[in-house]
C-alpha cells in the first residue's frame, strides 16, 4: 500500500523534520520539474480557499498536471455514486489524491483503497495534517527552533482540527501549552488525556487579554459556524474573541500572531500591519510545505 498521509501520526518525528528541510528548499526554488508527466487529483468535496489553491500551485510549480473538482454538485456523486467507487475510479487516473471531505475518517478509508497515496486536506473535526507541517514550518522560521516553544491557542478548541493536529505534531517538542476559549468551545477531553500521557504541561483558561504574555505563538482560531448543529450555540460563541493592536502591548518581542485562515472578527484588521502579525506570510508558507509533502509521498525527495 502507497504512503498516504491521512493523520500528523502518519509521520515520525524524523519525517516530519525531512519534510521541513525540503520545504526550505522549495521556498529557495520554488519551480521545479521533478514532477513533469505526474497528474495529481484534486478532490474538495468541501470548501476551501487557501487549502485547495496552495496544493494545486504547489503541484505546478513541481511539474505536474492536476485535475479534480472544488464543488461535487458537477460530479457523479449527485448521482448516488459511492465514495468508494469515486476514489477507485480517479486513482486510476492520477499518480496521488488531496482530498477534503467532510466526514471524519473519509481520507483514512479513501487511503485503504486507493492504488495511490492520499492526502488528507482536512476531514470534518478531525486531522489536518498539511496545515500542521506547515505551521510547524512557520512557527521554526519565526522562532528559530521548534523545542520549548510557549503556544496560546485560542478559540474554537473543541471542533478545530487544526488545534487538534497541530498539539500532536509539537508533542514530539516539549511544548508549554495555553488553551483559551470558552466553555462552550474547550478542548475535548481525548487531547487533554493525550498531553498527559505524554506529560507536557498546559493550562486553560478563558481570559485572552490575561493570557498574552508568556506566549511565543499566538495561534487564532475562527468559530467554525459550519460545525454548529444548533445555531443559537454558534450565535452565544461566534465573537467570544477580538485580538486588536492594543491588547498585543504586553506581548514578547519575538511573539507572532499565525491563524489557519479565514478569519472573521476573531482578528482586528488594525493588526494586519503590526509586528506580531505573521498569519499572511503563513499562509504563503502552505504552496512550499505541500511542495514538500508531495514530493516526499511520491519519492522524490
């Protein structure tokens, strides 16, 4: 079976470090060819922006072709097709499949029938394990090292699989972890168990402004309406946080703001031109870390 990544547990701390190094050597040079005569799928049966595009551009800038869909209703899937005999059918197509669904375990089970690798670009609540590399990138460029790091992840900790991911990525790292959020919306207890089996230290809290100072990465997160099954909940939580230019006077020097993107209201846009704010250049990060990621699941790096 071909190597997928599905889960940031699919990688050891080894290969997660290589795919680092390889996406610093794609942000040198960022057009290559060593993908010329590879076709690459693009699935998004969810959607996305910034996830969708990077991987697509990453994959021109190797070389490849790509095909795919960003919107099902054009697709067979109307029909009643099963997702099973989607993903048999494009891998006889293409070389390697990034895939977005919104069902949790869908890019697992596409992977285990898949006749090529797979890679999850998101799935429900769950894993978003492109996104984790390429905030671990961000975070060893701004920082300088990926140990010790003192992270305040805010927000929606209970449906964001980028906080889910990116906390069992940095537990290769002896992190400091500060979670801060709202009752409604904390971390769920299996990644709490998860931290203390592994004996790193964090705290929560609900208090953003009380929560600053300590912080080297300040990670933002949106309140996901989409995750919501009762509006009235998402309507209570959606403006729970506002990060603004004043409330960023007692950070750490070295202190950056990063966000998986989009946003909402959860960061003033006065903070877009501060020092701290770093979630922008992040996201241009995503197109050298999914270069990375693709050439090391086809073997060429």
């Amino acid at each position: 079976m071909p190597k997928s990544l599905i889960s940031i547990h699919d990688l050891t701390k080894k290969e997660i470090l290589h795919i680092l190094d390889v996406a610093k050597e794609c942000e040198k040079q960022p057009v290559q060819t060593i993908l010329n005569g590879k076709i690459i799928a693009s699935l998004f049966f969810e959607p996305s922006t910034r996830t969708r595009l990077s991987f697509e551009t990453a994959a021109n800038r190797l070389g490849a072709k790509v095909i795919g869909f960003a919107d099902i209703s054009n697709t067979s899937i109307t029909k009643g097709e099963t997702l099973k005999d989607t993903i048999k059918i494009v891998s006889n197509y293409a070389d390697l499949i990034i895939m977005r669904h919104p069902l949790e375990g869908a890019p697992r089970y596409a992977s285990e029938i898949s006749s090529v690798p797979v890679i999850n670009a998101g799935d429900g609540a769950n894993q978003h394990p492109s996104q984790t590399l390429l905030d671990l990138y961000t975070i060893l460029q701004t920082q300088g090292r990926l140990e010790n790091i003192n992270i305040n992840m805010v927000g929606d900790l209970k449906y964001g699989r980028t906080v889910h991911s990116l906390l069992q990525a940095l537990s290769h790292f002896s992190p400091i972890f500060t979670f801060t959020a709202p009752e409604e919306l904390r971390l769920p207890e299996e990644y709490k168990n998860f931290l203390d089996k592994k004996g790193i230290t964090y705290k929560e809290t609900s208090d953003l402004d009380g929560s600053l100072a300590d912080a080297d990465i300040l990670y933002m997160t949106r309140v996901q309406q989409e995750r919501f099954s009762d509006p009235m909940e998402y309507e209570k939580v959606k403006n729970v946080y506002s990060l603004d230019c004043q409330m960023l006077e007692k950070a750490k020097p070295n202190m950056k703001i990063l966000h998986p993107l989009p946003r909402v209201n959860e960061i003033n846009p006065n903070v877009d031109e501060n020092e701290h704010a770093y979630y922008f250049q992040q996201a241009k990060n995503g197109m050298f870390v999914r270069m990375a990621i693709i050439s090391y699941l086809l073997g060429f790096k």
